[in-house]
C-alpha cells in the first residue's frame, strides 16, 4: 500500500479488492464531499482515473438527483429570488425566470402541503389514487386552482381572495411565456411576484414548517418505540433512522433556506415600494377614487369621478380598463371575490359600476360601495342607501 499520503485516509475501513474499495468510496460520498476525499483514494478511484491509464473503467462517482417534494420546491424558491435580486433592476431575462421558478414553487409548496393533509389529494381525481403509482410519481395531479380549494376546504388554510389572484396571474403568465411567449408591463410582473413570495412567506412559516416539524416528531417517536426508550446512548442510534433522518432533512431545509431568502427579500420589496414612490405624486389627488388594481394588487387603479364613461388606468401597472363596467366587474370578481362581490347600478349615474365591498385608499379598512364611474361612495349595502 505504501505510505499513507494523509491522516484521513485512516477514516476509510479496510477493505480488499477493487469491487469492495467501490463501494466504500461511494458509501463515503453519501456523507462527504468528493474533495474532502481527494487525497485518500486508490489512484484507480480518483475522478482522473481513466480507463486507458488503469486498465479498469472508471466507477461514477456523482450522487444522483435527489430531490423530494419540499426541497425542490425550495429550490425553485431561492432560485427565484436570485432571479429578482442579481441586478438592480432586474432585466427582462430574469423576470422571465423568476416568473418560471416562482410559479413552479408556488404549486410545489402548495401541493406538498397538501400531501401532508393526505397524499391522494393531490391526484386530479382522488377516485382512482393509487399509493403505488404516487410512489413513482407516475399519477397525473391536480391543477393549481384545484390545489388551492383543496386545501381551503379540506385542510382549513386560509388563502385570501387576492393572494388566489396573484397566485393564478402568476400561472397565467407562466403558461404564455411556456408555450407561446409573452408581452407584459416589467412593473406588473414585479409585483406580481413580489406578491406571491409574500404569500408564501407566511404559507412556509405557518403551514409548510410546522408541518413539517410535526412529522419529525412523529418520526421521532415511532423510532424510539421501537427502541423502547430514549437515552443517551441511543439518542443517536434514533436520529440516524431512515424517517426520522429524513424528517430532519426537510425540516432542515426548509429553515437554511429561508434563512437565506430574508437576506434578499427586502430588496425585491424594494422594487415595489420604489415604483411605488415614482408615482405618489400623481396619485395623491385621487386617493378618494383609487382602489385595488385587479392586476398588480396595488392601490394605484384611479377610477372615475365624473360619471364620463372614460377609460380608467392603473398608474403602477399601466392596465388600461376601455370599459369601465368591465373593470368594476373584474375588481368584484379578483379583489372582493367571486362569492362575495356584487356590481349593481349607481343611483347617481345610472352605471351598472358600484361594487358592494370595495375600499378605497383613503380608507383601505373599511368595506364600502364604491361607483367606478363617478367614485359615489355608499356606506350601506346597496346605492339606494346613498348618503
């Protein structure tokens, strides 16, 4: 064998013939770097080796893709915020991608969580969920709209009317750039998606982790059952168990990750809150008729106030709304939501463009009646209540 070129070479048990130092080198990467392991493999074992200078073919030595639910979608994640955050602005290329891995997060996130209520939620139809077929990944799973009612209805989260809606802008805006292309306003794409990290934000940290952290636990306590009881001595022996190592893992990734992101999440707010600045000026005479744009979800949408009928505009998204009863309809449907808004006629200008539940700048807390087309506010639930 000759002299031992390095100490940690006496971390590696001794094992005859070529087949058997194989395995050891591979069993080694499942915990170490390749390069923490350079110096203390055979020559015929180092990544140099060929099979013309040894005679032998030379072993693979790169770990396979290993990549569950959680930490894919984390992935996504953090390569999302790079995108938004590796220059200032970030150029049209880069929005292009974080749209592409924020969407692919989004559902990820969202349909491991769904998994954690019970795996057969996330097949398009549960009906004919098959454990076998969803351990191979070989199932056809439910889309993102389905995703979310599932998990409203079934698990009890909570996803506000307007979070769905940037969540499913978000699709939308994936789908053209996947398959077709796409032509949008930088502004609107940036808040779209700073939107949408908000969101899973707080879904990570009051859904996903706890979730997560109750699964250690379980995992946990299981193998010290099986160990009959928890001690020093084999405290260890328990965490080095399959379920819980890897209930730890995704835990532990979910934690690294984010810890990472809140390092760069202030300037993606910052892109928002910049705009934002740019167009104060220009807003401050309206606040009384500026209410949600039903596209960026930004208080920048200034509606009319003199009964014209003339095309109305988000001053932060540039959306223009021709039709102004089309734009109170989109509001009640994407802002107040579908179940809850209601578009009926304004008393003062005979439009059919007062929206029951709408707030208004001025008053962003309070839920009021407010006339798209002559910014008439009533107080009570229907314009012949008019104050």
């Amino acid at each position: 064998m000759g002299d031992q070129p390095d100490a940690r070479r006496n971390t590696l048990p001794t094992v005859s013939g070529a087949a058997a130092r194989v395995e050891v080198v591979q069993t080694a990467l499942a915990s170490c770097h390749l390069e923490t392991l350079g110096d203390t493999l055979p020559e015929s074992l180092k990544p140099e080796a060929t099979a013309q200078n040894t005679g032998r073919k030379r072993p693979n030595l790169r770990l396979g893709l290993y990549f569950t639910p959680v930490r894919n979608g984390m992935d996504y994640l953090a390569k999302a915020v790079d995108d938004l955050t590796e220059c200032t602005p970030p150029s049209a290329r880069s929005l292009k991608y974080a749209v592409l891995h924020l969407q692919a997060a989004t559902e990820v996130l969202l349909k491991a969580r769904l998994v954690g209520e019970h795996w057969s939620l996330v097949y398009d139809d549960p009906r004919v969920a098959s454990l076998k077929e969803f351990q191979k990944g070989n199932f056809k799973s439910c889309g993102i709209e389905a995703t979310m009612d599932r998990l409203t209805e079934i698990a009890a989260v909570n996803i506000a009317p307007a979070d769905r809606v940037a969540i499913n802008n978000l699709a939308s805006d994936r789908n053209a750039l996947t398959h077709y292309g796409h032509t949008a306003d930088a502004f609107l794409i940036e808040a779209r998606t700073a939107r949408v990290l908000s969101f899973l934000i707080t879904f990570i940290e009051n859904q996903l982790r706890p979730m997560l952290e109750a699964k250690f636990q379980e995992a946990f306590r299981n193998a010290s059952e099986e160990s009959f009881r928890v001690t020093p001595a084999n405290v260890y022996k328990v965490l080095e168990s399959p379920e819980v190592a890897h209930a730890q893992r995704e835990t532990n990734e979910v934690i690294n990750t984010m810890g990472d992101l809140r390092l760069k999440l202030g300037r993606v707010e910052k892109l928002v809150d910049s705009r934002m600045k740019e167009i104060s000026g220009e807003l401050a005479p309206w606040k009384h008729c500026t209410v949600l744009c039903p596209h960026c979800l930004q208080w920048a949408l200034v509606v009319n106030s003199d009964g014209s009928f003339n095309p109305i505009k988000c001053h932060f998204c540039l959306t223009v709304y021709n039709n102004v009863e089309l734009a109170a309809i989109d509001y009640a449907m994407h802002v107040v939501g579908e179940e809850n808004g209601t578009v009926v006629e304004c008393s003062k200008c005979q439009c059919e463009t007062v929206v029951i539940g709408a707030n208004i700048a001025n008053d962003k807390d309070s839920d009021i009646a407010v006339c798209f087309n002559c910014a008439d506010i009533y107080t009570h639930s229907h314009p012949s209540s008019a104050e």
